[in-house]
C-alpha cells in the first residue's frame, strides 16, 4: 500500500527586487560595448527583462583615472546597447559604473590578461572504437609573470559564411562543435558527460613553460570536411582554432555557462542546476576581459 499528503505553500514574492544586468566582454581589438538590462521576477507573469535605455555608463582607467562615458546607441534593435569610440588599454584597470535611478549602482573591475602565444602542432584524423576523429594538438607558451587562464573552441564555417562570423562571440552556442580534451589537466565540467564547446586550462602546472596539449572532436562536419576524400558540401569548410587568455572573472563565468548549458542536455535526474558566476556587484552580469589567437586549420 502507497500513502501520500500534500501541504500547500503560500509564496510571497512581493519583496522582490529588480537588479541592473550588465553583459560586458571587452578585448583590445573592439571599441567599448556593453549591453545592460534589468532582471525580472521569474514567478511573475508581468515580470519581464528589459533594455535599459537611460543609464549613465562609464569605464575608469584606474591607472589614470580618465574616465569613459559610454552612450546608448540609437541604431534599431540595439536597446539597452552603450559604446564608446575609444578602445580598452592592455594591462590596465577597469572600473565599470552603471547608474540608474531607482537600481542600486553597478559596478565591476577587470583587466586584459597577458598576450598569448600559440603555436600549432598538428591534425591528424584518427579512429577511436570504430569512430572517426580529428585529433588537434598545439602548445601553449606560458607567461611566468601571472596566473594564466586559458580557453578554446572550433569555430567552422563554409567559406561563404566565413567573412560573417563573429569571432568575439565567445559564448557557448548550441552549434558549436563538441570537443574532448586528451589532457589530465583540462577541467571537466560534468563527469557524465566530457564533451564540451569549450576546454578549459590554468596554467598551475606548468606555469612559465611551454605547454602541449591533445584535444579531439567528432563533430561529423568538420571530421567529413577535413578528410581527403571531401564531397561537394564539405570541402569548402574553414575551420579555426580559437585559443582565448582570459580574465580570472571571465573564465569562471565561461565555465558556469558551460556546465550549465551541458547539464541540460544530460537526461538525469541527478543533475543539480548550475549557478552562473557573476562579478558584479551590486547587480547581474560579468564585466571581463580576453585576448584572442586564431589559427587557420588547413
């Protein structure tokens, strides 16, 4: 015999508060853009995310203590958008602020880590249990100066797609290839589940040094299209190896999305949801920095 009871919980959520949310990932190549919201109280129906379009924000070099206004853009379909004809400056302080009546001020610091160096070693295609592989391997020279973070992907595309990729979206998407690290070191995020769009490495092991890693992926596209026997849809594929240093605060929040994205796609009950690491205080959001190496996968 099954027995069961039920108790109704009455929910109050009239003590919620909206929060400023701040999307701001900044590199030496591209102008200040960062893109700021409000959240929304997911219980209530008549809660909902909006674009702020009023808000004062502003980026202070904290070595000068110049400080950057950003203005919100008036193109169409960019609301809640603010930019700068200024660039960010390389191993330099910033201190976000974002104000807006009735929100507790925003606010963050980051900086551009270190350039880094690359070197590329070698693809080959490879069979793992009767299933075809590339296998990627390149180095990584490491800067002894300061603790490294390191993250990487495949970007690919067909060569009349190729001039419209964004690079700087650095966000895990639901068409990136899936990778697996041959490489102890590499962080796994979900031990159900080693396949990720992104690997992730800190250099606590081999700071200083040069250091080489393997990776593979058995995304279908990009094994057909770098096979010598390519059909007419595959051989025109351009495939890059996207290799980012990135911000301590940068590299936390890549590997929540991440974890959190895989989670989703792993039928099990096990699964706890994944909290999303932020940086800003006083507020949502992530305000960091990258550098970025690509290179070409012929």
């Amino acid at each position: 015999m099954v027995t069961s009871c039920q108790k109704e919980i009455e929910l109050d959520f009239t003590d919620f508060e909206s929060d400023l949310v701040v999307n701001g990932v900044f590199n030496p190549n591209e102008k200040w853009m960062l893109d700021i919201s409000k959240s929304a109280n997911v219980f209530d129906p008549n809660s909902y995310i909006e674009k702020i379009q009023d808000a004062n924000v502003s980026v202070q070099n904290l070595e000068t203590g110049e400080i950057t206004q950003l203005i919100h853009s008036l193109v169409e379909g960019e609301k809640g958008l603010y930019t700068s004809s200024s660039f960010p400056q390389e191993f330099v302080n910033y201190k976000l602020v974002v104000e807006k009546d009735g929100f507790t001020t925003a606010t963050a610091v980051n900086k551009i880590p270190s350039e880094i160096d690359v070197d590329f070693i070698d693809t080959s295609l490879v069979e793992i249990e009767g299933e075809r592989a590339l296998q990627i391997d390149f180095t990584i020279r490491d800067n002894a100066g300061e603790e490294n973070f390191y993250v990487w992907d495949l970007l690919y595309s067909t060569e009349e797609d190729y001039d419209n990729n964004n690079n700087s979206d650095i966000s895990p998407t639901s068409s990136d290839a899936t990778l697996e690290s041959v490489d102890d070191n590499t962080e796994i995020l979900n031990e159900e589940n080693n396949f990720q769009s992104k690997l992730f490495l800190t250099d606590g092991n081999f700071n200083g040094s040069n250091y080489s890693t393997t990776f593979l992926t058995f995304d279908e596209n990009i094994v057909d299209g770098s096979s010598p026997n390519v059909d007419v849809e595959t051989e025109n594929l351009k495939l890059q190896l996207r290799v980012l240093a990135v911000s301590k605060e940068l590299y936390e929040y890549l590997k929540s999305v991440e974890a959190s994205y895989r989670s989703q796609n792993i039928n099990s009950s096990n699964i706890n949801p994944v909290d999303i690491d932020f940086n800003v205080e006083g507020g949502l959001g992530i305000f960091g920095a990258y550098k970025m190496h690509l290179i070409d996968i012929e």
